[in-house]
C-alpha cells in the first residue's frame, strides 16, 4: 500500500491537532470542569471550520493520487477513478467519531437500553408481519431465523428509516487519508469505486453512515461486492430501496459467518459464589460440561443442559442442532462479574462480525430473543442510576427544554449538546456532573 506523501502528513497531523484544540474549548465531555450557564446552547464558532482546517485541496489530492496505482491495481480504470476523484473534498468531521463509537463508549447499559426498547419491538413485530411471505422464504432458504434479520434491520436502520446521509466517496477519501485504520477505509474507498464502476448505483444514491455502511441493513461496499444478493430476481442487487433484497443479503451474510440452525446465540447464566472469570471471555470457549462443572447454571437455577436436550428460549426454528453437553461456549460478562452473565456460542459471534463490539453482538441477540416473545435479562446492570429508553430519552430533552436550553431536535439520541444541559441540571441538582442521561436526573427534573 502506498504511503501518504510527507507534505500531507504533516497537514494531517497539523489539521487533527487543530481539530483537538477545537474540541478542547467545548465544555459537553469533560468531567472536571464546571460549563457556563449558557455553554449548552452556543455554538462552535467557525473559525476552525472545514474550510479553515483544512485549506489546501492539492494536499488532499496529493494523498489521493498516491493512491492511484493502488486502486488500479484492485480493478479500478483510469477513467472510473479520474471521474470519481477528481472533485472530492476531504470532511474533517470525521475523524472524531472514529474514537467516539458508542458501541466503546457508552455504559453497556445505556447502549442496551437505547437499542432494544419496546417501542423498537413492536415495530419490528409489525415490519416482521409485513413482510412475512419474503421472510419465510429467505429463512428457509438461508437457514437463519427471521427474528434475527430484523433485529439486525432495526438497530442498523430503525427498519430503513435512518440509513445515513453523507456521500460515501467523500466519507471513505477523507478516512482514507487521514485519522487510524486508514488501510481499512482504503479497501472500502476502492470497493465504493468498482460498485460504481459496475453501475450497481449512481453516486447520488450511495449515501450513508460516517464510517461508510449504507443501505437498509447497512453493509460496508465490501461486504456488499461479497455477500448481497438478488433476492427477488430483478436484476439487482440493492440494498437502498429493496426491503427483500437487503433482508435476504443479512441472512446471506450471518449464513457465510457460520451461523448454527437450531443452536441459541447463547445462555444467560448465574455464576457460582466467588467465581473466578480471569482468562475468560467470548474467544475462549469451553464444553458445556466443563461449564457446569466449574458450578455454572442457568439464570433460573436449572442446568445449563438438561436431559431432553432442551436449549434457551429465542431466535430460533425447530432445534436441528440443539445444544448438548459437548457445545463449545466462551464466557461473556459485559459489565463484570456483578452483572449479568451470559455463555455465548457460534451464533453471537456471528452477530459480533456484523459489527465488531461485543455491547452490538448482544444489543442484536437481545432485541431478536424480544421479538421471539422472550424478556429482559434477568440480572439487572450494576448500576443504580437506571438506564432510560428512547422515549424517556425524549421525555428528558422536553424537561431541558422547557428550563430553556437549545439543544436542538426532541430525537431520544442525547447528543453534545443534550449533555451539556445535563451536566448544567445537574450541578443545580447536587448530583455529579458527568453529562448522562439516566433516571435520576430525569426523576428530579419531573418534579421540578
């Protein structure tokens, strides 16, 4: 892989450390600092606007045509890559979501809670019945329950609702040239070109996340040359405006990722007193056998394997492969050992694939067991500031702005500016000022 010129190294380096000192003025994550009354509803002032950060185009083009041989090299003409680049600008406001995912950095509660609520089960009850026919088929055919495929449809899209709006070109250059994992966002920066190249889109048609997934369920252009299909037959392979195509293309997906008809993503657990979970994890499995005999039993009490072969309730068709005393399962204990606890199998690491975070595995295992008719967890989080749901989200954003911060769209997504009105409410509470939304925060503020 080529290397970035020298020349825009050092711009790189130079726009990110002024990007940085941008960010340090605004008083929404840090937890040290007391905000001003009014630091909630001023904005960035734009003085380190893209345009001021990042002034020189030919260095930017520079990274680019360093490129070059590279893409040809992966199928790429001349022509594909001169009409496709030749205008680009690189979008500076990137480079700071790539360390603020919040699959890494939220609470895994309040990840869990923002993702599998029931307000997004009975949606994805109702999108399940209206697209019942086409689901029995692709999951015959792909072996892969239907709560599966949605679940993974509603927390990537909310069921092709909120797909993303930034151009991929743009978005992949910029990832390409500048910020980490830049040989990643290369192979999907050629990717998005062949798919253009191929006619599968128009640019105008390739929108979609920051980091460059688009379509219904999601796919990074990648995985979209490897794994999506032609559901229907016209044709086509899009995952845009073709609800049946893109759902077939997820159980192609977890399909080509090993997915076990019949065995459960996993178990949730109770751990036996003093437990020892050093050197365990997902990765690490183990025999089922060797689970109970270290004193592990279901979260009811019963055993983790029972005579008759039953396994957990959830996501799945008639037991072909049922889980037995011999199934491999690697611990996973996303809050501690206080929280809750869980075995995972084949099937959750087929789930983890799809986005690679453990907290996104279990928000897809969790939601489709709900939409199988299954529960919460059993063990609650080790917290005792509750986690809130999307719509008590929005009920929070309300209560802010009725005390008169500007914090923009009532969305249930507590953006920079939802936290900083928080951590104002809550130095007026007494409570600590960290910026998150929770329960406590929302019950004080409903009774003023």
């Amino acid at each position: 892989m080529s290397r970035l010129p020298l020349s825009f190294a050092s711009t790189a380096v130079f726009a990110t450390l002024l990007l940085l000192s941008g960010c340090a003025q605004k008083p929404l994550v840090s937890l040290s600092a007391s905000p001003a009354p009014m630091a909630a509803t001023q904005e960035q002032p734009p003085s380190l606007q893209e345009s001021t950060v990042f002034s020189h185009q030919e260095e930017f083009q520079q990274c680019l045509e360093s490129l070059r041989p590279a893409a040809i090299k992966t199928g790429i003409t001349d022509a594909t890559w001169q009409l496709y680049t030749e205008k680009l600008t690189p979008d500076l406001s990137l480079l700071p979501r790539l360390n603020k995912q919040p699959e890494f950095s939220q609470p895994i509660w309040d990840y869990i809670a923002g993702l599998v609520d029931d307000e997004r089960v009975d949606l994805a009850k109702r999108k399940m019945a209206s697209y019942d026919s086409e689901l029995t088929q692709i999951s015959a055919q792909y072996r892969v329950p239907r709560e599966a495929i949605v679940a993974i449809w509603g927390i990537e899209s909310n069921f092709g609702q909120n797909a993303g709006r930034l151009p991929l070109l743009r978005s992949l250059s910029t990832l390409s040239c500048l910020g980490r994992r830049q040989v990643f966002f290369r192979g999907e920066f050629f990717a998005t070109l062949r798919i253009l190249q191929a006619g599968d889109f128009t640019e105008d048609r390739l929108k979609g996340s920051w980091a460059g997934a688009f379509g219904q369920t999601q796919f990074m252009p990648s995985t979209f040359e490897r794994v999506a299909v032609d559901f229907d037959g016209d044709g086509r392979r899009d995952l845009i405006d073709n609800t049946a195509d893109a759902l077939a293309s997820t159980a192609n997906y977890l399909k080509l990722a090993n997915w076990v008809s019949g065995q459960p993503w996993g178990i949730e657990v109770k751990l036996p007193e003093g437990f020892d979970a050093a050197g365990e994890s997902r990765r690490n499995k183990r025999s089922l056998s060797v689970w109970m005999q270290r004193g592990l039993l279901r979260v009811d009490g019963m055993p983790i394997v029972v005579a008759s072969g039953a396994e957990a309730s959830g996501v799945d068709t008639p037991p072909t492969n049922p889980v037995t005393a011999d199934t491999l399962a690697g611990l996973l204990l996303p809050a501690g050992a206080k929280g809750p606890a869980f075995l995972v199998m084949r099937n959750f690491d087929a789930f983890y694939s799809y986005n690679a975070a453990e907290s996104y595995g279990l928000a897809i295992a969790h939601l489709a067991d709900r939409i199988a008719g299954a529960g919460d967890f059993v063990t609650p989080w080790p917290t005792d500031d509750l986690a809130l749901s999307r719509n008590q989200r929005r009920e929070l954003q309300e209560l802010l702005l009725k005390r008169g911060h500007t914090i923009g769209e009532v969305d249930g997504r507590l953006g920079e500016r939802s936290r900083a009105a928080i951590r104002i409410e809550q130095e007026r509470l007494g409570q600590p000022m960290t910026g998150r939304g929770g329960m406590k925060v929302l019950l004080a503020l409903r009774e003023q």
